[in-house]
C-alpha cells in the first residue's frame, strides 16, 4: 500500500449542495486521497454433515480491511469483511449396516 500514489479530486462546490441546477458549477473542494492501512486475514473451517455416509468439508480465507477516513476535521472508521472460498469438497464414506440418532 506504501508504493499506491497519492490521488488527487477536486469536487465543485455545486455537486456538493445536491441541487441539480448547481451540479458540477462553482469553485472546487481539492481532495486528497492517500491510502494507507493493512489487512488482517483469518481461515475459516467447516464440517457439516450431509447424509448418513458424506460430509462436505469447506476452507475459507476471511480478510478483514479497517478503513478510516477523516473529512474536514471529522474522521469515520468501517470495517469491510470479504470471504473467499480456497476449498469445498464432499467426503463420502461406505453406508453403515445400522444407524442410530439422538
């Protein structure tokens, strides 16, 4: 994130007010856009049974991002949760002579 390039927008004061006379009119607001920040990742694993003889086995990688932004003196703080998916696969076994549930 070091090596991405400041980025720079200017946004007219017309787009600012929601009026759609005024939209894209007036002097601009210089906005700079610097990213910064980490993420943090997680594996995720689940087993979950599907019949009596397979079981579907899932991996996920969980990435969490922290966002903060600061806006003319007043800064705003999210957290964005992505889920990928590395692996799902249903295991089956032989079929049991007997079953028994709770």
């Amino acid at each position: 994130m070091e090596q991405l390039p400041e980025h720079s927008e200017t946004i007219p004061f017309g787009s600012l007010t929601n009026n759609s006379l005024l939209g894209g009119l007036g002097p601009g607001w210089c906005m700079t856009i610097r990213p910064q920040g980490y993420v943090q990742s997680r594996l995720c694993q689940t087993a979950r049974s599907l019949a009596i003889n397979s079981v579907q086995y899932s991996a996920e990688l969980v990435l969490t991002v922290t966002v903060n932004m600061i806006l003319d003196g007043r800064s705003s703080t999210i957290t964005v949760e992505h889920e990928v998916l590395l692996a799902s696969v249903i295991i089956t076994g032989q079929t049991p002579n007997y079953y028994a549930a709770d």
